[in-house]
C-alpha cells in the first residue's frame, strides 16, 4: 500500500486546504480513486503570491553561494526519499517503478549541477563611448516566478523549474498537474520538514486550468515557465500578453527518426522502440514517425516488429516495459489515432488495441503498436500522438526524409541513423529541431540545452541557457570623471 500525503496547498511555509471544490486523482493501473485534491480559490492564490513577493527580496540578497548550499539540501532529501517519492509516481501516473525511481534521483543530480551556478551567473563590463565610464551588465533574478508542471514528469519538470529559478534568485508560485499532484505535495512535505527554505519561496496550489490561468494574470507574477500541450501554452502567451509578461513554454513535439540506407539495423531499432515507448509514450520527445530507406525498410520493419512483440506490459509496480496511459481521455486520443489511421489506408503490422486478459479490463492499457502504408499526410504523422504508436514512413533518400520530417508545425526533437559522418552532421544542420539525437536514443543532459522550435515552444530548459533565462539584465552607468 503506497503511503499518500495529505492533498493540501502549500502557502507561505503552511498546509491549507481551503477549497470546497474537490477533483479526484485515479490511479490509472486500477482505476481507483486514490484521493481528492482541494481546489484552490482566489484567496488562496493571492496569499501564494503575497507570500512569494514578501520572501524574494531576502532570497536575492543572499550570496549566491549560500543560495547554492539550499540547492545542495534539496538534492539530498530527494535522494534519501526517492523510493518514496517514487512509489507515489507510479501510483498515480502509471510509470513503471524502476522508471519512475530514475526520474526522481535523476534530480538529485540536476540539484548539483544547478548549485554549481551560485559562483557562475556572470554580467560583464562593455567599453564606454566616454572617457573615465564604465558600464556594467548585471544579472538580477526576474522576481515571483510562476510555475505550470504536466503530469508525465512531475517531479523532473518540478524541479527543472525550481532549481534554476531559485539559483537565480526568485520566488515560486507553483501548480503541479491535477492528474499527478501527490508525487509534487510529498516532494514539498520533504523540503519542508528538512531544508532551511524560507517561508514563502516555494508555494504550491492545486486545481485545473482555471487555476493556472490566475498565476498567469496574477498581478506579481513576473514569469510563467510551463510545460504542457501547445494548446496550453499559446493560451498562456494570450493571457500574458496584457501584461507582457515573460514566458518559457516547452511544448509538445512530434519528433522524426531518420533511418538512412547505410544504419546499423538493429541498434536503429532498439534505440528507436525505446524512444517511442519510453513512459508509455507519454513524452514530448518521443519518436513520433520513422522514415526509413526503402533499401532496407523490409529488415527494418520486420526487426522494429519483432522487438516492439517483446515489449511488456502490465502492472507498473512489477518488472514490465511499460504501464498503462495516464488517463481514460489519452487512452481514448491513441485508439482515435490508430482507427483514423487505418481509415486513412494505414496497415497495422502489431498491436492496434487494448491488450488481452483479465488484469487489462480495468485501466488504461494500449498496446505497443507500428503501422506501415503510412502516407505524410496523415494525422498520425502530422499530429502528435501521446502514446506507443510507431507510423513507419518508407523514403527515398535522408534528403527526401529531411524534407518531410521539417513539414511539421513541432519542432522539438529529432533523430538520424547513419554510419556516414557527412550525412549525420548534414542533417543535424539541416532538420528544423532545437534537439537531434545522432545515433542515439532519448535523453538530455542536465548542461544541455532543451528546447523546442516553431510550435514545440521557447524559452526552453537545462543547461547555461536554462538558468541564465530566469535573470534579466541591467545596464549600470559609471561616470568617474
């Protein structure tokens, strides 16, 4: 029995449950109801904000460094408690245990790198046009961040937006998914009870949409940072927009792998099938649509098949590849893109539908599923699809993939397999993506840089760029004559 917090909002150092309005949290494995969460009301979010203003200031007159050692505390609660953490993942997200438990310690490790940035974040000293200035760039921290966290990552994403944020100096307003909000309340419980965070810096909110869009409106919010549907994020580029308040969207993607003719097969494949499955799909730099040369697209689909075949799934707890999708309404989406693809001519080669047995009649289980006879023009290859479904398109040439891979509105994530060196950083010059995995599957790293281009967002996350987006710079003029 996985032990749950209590479903509460967290404002200035305190648990509330203020909310009459109550929304339930399922777990998808089971379809029970694990527990409801309150919904916070406009005075709840307004004390968020009163609190995270009051405590800005005090956190960005602290050395960076002693910013750096909270940082540091952070890393190490999550470390001690990622079993815990992570059972309550799986619980209420689907995720299997071992991926949910990579999820959480892999934030321990961004905890340090971003502490590494209390000594780096850097302005620089420009040559005056006058004799006896100097003019000095500053860095200063954006001030009350607010926060928009999805349900497929909810602690990565969680703490890829805290961390830097608070290493700058800023204060958060954050309201995690009302899908996945326990593994977020119990991460908070943790920092509460062990790190010396001052009351106000971090405040968490629960609620839907229309909660989100009052931290977006929110007259001291002085940064959205989201990750989320484009849908969502370019509703929170409109709400923002009166008051041109600055946002960071990491959106939704709808990634091509490129198989060129002289690829290593089989590595081709393994890397592929695990970029498509990873958490069930439910990844926003999944391989959406594989464009393989027609010289070896028979081999390919026949070896992509056999290992998409070995593929398990089932109860999120045990030792299976993959668990059940997150809810009714993503379930639904992936059976809606499969029959409008085989409407639409699509062949499905395995997979297509809700496995069979007893233990899949309750939940929301999809089969790990590749379509051949797929045409560019099809939703499946033109939308993104949250869930293990893997188009397999046959080209001509890695030019001709490239040029259908860039008719996209996304811009997220991209892949090629090639063994020709020339033709690997061709297409990494040439695809439309803020990411390109050369020979290689899912994953960033923490000093990397993730971001989106056209649609797929701005702003983006990780790295030197991921930090330095929560400053804003200022010019101070000094005249010594």
């Amino acid at each position: 029995m996985v032990d749950l917090p209590d479903a509460r909002h967290y404002v200035n150092g305190e648990w509330r449950s203020a909310g009459a309005e109550q929304i339930a949290v399922e777990n998808p494995a089971t379809e029970d109801e694990l527990t409801n969460i309150p919904v916070a009301t406009a005075s709840v979010v307004e004390d968020a904000f009163d609190a995270a203003e009051q405590a800005q200031s005090e956190w960005a007159s602290r050395p960076g460094i002693e910013r750096a050692t909270v940082l540091r505390e952070i890393g190490a609660v999550v470390e001690e408690h990622a079993d815990d953490i992570a059972e309550i993942i799986t619980a209420e997200q689907g995720k299997p245990l071992a991926s949910a438990r990579g999820e959480v310690t892999a934030t321990a490790d961004l905890a340090e790198y971003v502490a590494g940035w209390g000594r780096r974040l850097e302005g620089d000293i420009v040559p005056s046009d006058n004799r006896d200035e100097q003019i000095n760039l500053q860095r200063h921290p954006m001030g009350v961040v607010a926060g928009i966290i999805p349900w497929n990552y909810p602690v990565s994403v969680f703490m890829r937006k805290i961390l830097p944020a608070l290493i700058a100096g800023n204060a958060l307003v954050v309201k995690p998914s009302e899908i996945t909000p326990l593994s977020t309340i119990r991460l908070v419980e943790l920092l509460d009870e062990n790190v010396s965070l001052p009351s106000g810096l971090i405040n968490v909110v629960l609620g839907s949409g229309a909660v989100g869009e009052q931290l977006v409106t929110a007259d001291q919010t002085d940064m959205v940072t989201m990750t989320g549907s484009v849908e969502t994020g370019k509703a929170i580029m409109r709400a923002a927009a009166d008051s041109l308040t600055p946002v960071s969207l990491e959106l939704g993607g709808k990634a091509p792998a490129i198989v060129a003719a002289d690829a290593h097969i089989e590595d081709a494949v393994n890397d592929i099938l695990t970029a498509r499955i990873t958490n069930t799909g439910q990844v926003c730099t999944c391989a959406e649509r594989v464009y393989v040369h027609t010289d070896i697209i028979e081999e390919f689909t026949d070896q992509y098949i056999e290992a998409t075949e070995a593929v398990t799934v089932g109860d999120p707890t045990a030792d299976e590849d993959i668990g059940p999708q997150v809810s009714a309404a993503e379930l639904q989406k992936t059976d809606e893109a499969v029959t409008n693809a085989i409407d639409a001519g699509a062949t499905v080669r395995t997979g297509g539908s809700v496995p069979d047995g007893q233990q899949f009649e309750t939940g929301f289980w999809y089969q790990p599923t590749v379509l051949s006879d797929v045409t560019p023009d099809m939703d499946v290859v033109q939308q993104e699809v949250f869930g293990p479904v893997t188009p397999i398109i046959e080209v001509e040439s890695v030019s001709d993939a490239i040029e259908q891979a860039n008719d996209s509105d996304y811009g997220l994530s991209s892949y090629v397999y090639t063994t020709d060196y020339q033709t690997a950083m061709n297409a990494a010059d040439d695809l439309e993506y803020g990411e390109t995995y050369l020979n290689r599957t899912l994953g960033e790293a923490w000093q990397g840089h993730h971001i989106g281009w056209k649609e797929s967002g701005l702003g983006g996350d990780d790295g030197k760029y991921g930090v330095l987006k929560y400053t804003q710079l200022k010019s101070v003029y000094h005249d010594y004559s």
